[in-house]
C-alpha cells in the first residue's frame, strides 16, 4: 500500500506564492509518476501538472508559466511551486502517485487566494 501526503496549502493574498509538499512512502515501485489536481467548491477535480519519473513535466494551460512541479533532494518528495496565485485558484490541491494501474490520492490541502 502506498500512503501519500500533501502539506503546505493556507491562506495567500492574490499574487503570492504558495509551495505545496507531496511525500509518498509505503510498498512504492522503483519508478513512478507525481501528479497534481485540484478541485474547487462546485467543480470537478482538474488535472494541473505531472512529473514523469525520468523527469519529464507537463502542465495544464491555466497553470503554465506560474506553477513549478520538481522533485526534492528525497525521490519521494515532489513539490508544487505556485506563484502569481489567483482567486480563482482557491481549491483543495490533491497529489497523485501513478503508476500504471495501482495509483494512490492523498487527501488534499486547502489553498485560498484572497483579492
């Protein structure tokens, strides 16, 4: 079983930043993807960005050019680096571990932007 965590969201006045934290620990394999969603009151959860285990990122349009997703120093630390934060990106922010067929959700961290 694979546990996954996230930390790091609060309460952010509109173009701040905010960096968010994904640890991931249990029976993970050698090699795995991170993703990051987010879903707002009212909405369906959306698709924000992906780190490949090779090291390879992709980003959602309404989040490019201002989040950052990387890997920490530890493998199995992933961070979302958000800056330029919106009103509209107020959500709870969910981090994904992937890995082709046996993939885990954390519970997610509340991030509001104030205007």
């Amino acid at each position: 079983q694979v546990q996954v965590v996230e930390s790091g969201g609060g309460l952010v006045q509109s173009g701040g930043s905010l960096k968010l934290s994904c640890e991931v620990s249990g029976r993970t394999l050698s090699a795995y993807d991170i993703g990051w969603y987010r879903q707002a009151p009212g909405k369906e959860r959306e698709y924000l960005a992906r780190l490949w285990d090779n090291g390879l990122t992709q980003y959602e349009d309404a989040v490019k050019g201002r989040f950052t997703i990387f890997r920490g120093t530890a493998k199995n630390v992933v961070y979302l680096q958000m800056n330029n934060l919106k009103p509209e990106d107020t959500a709870v922010y969910y981090c994904k571990y992937i890995s082709g067929g046996d993939d885990s959700w954390g519970q997610g961290t509340q991030v509001t932007v104030s205007s």
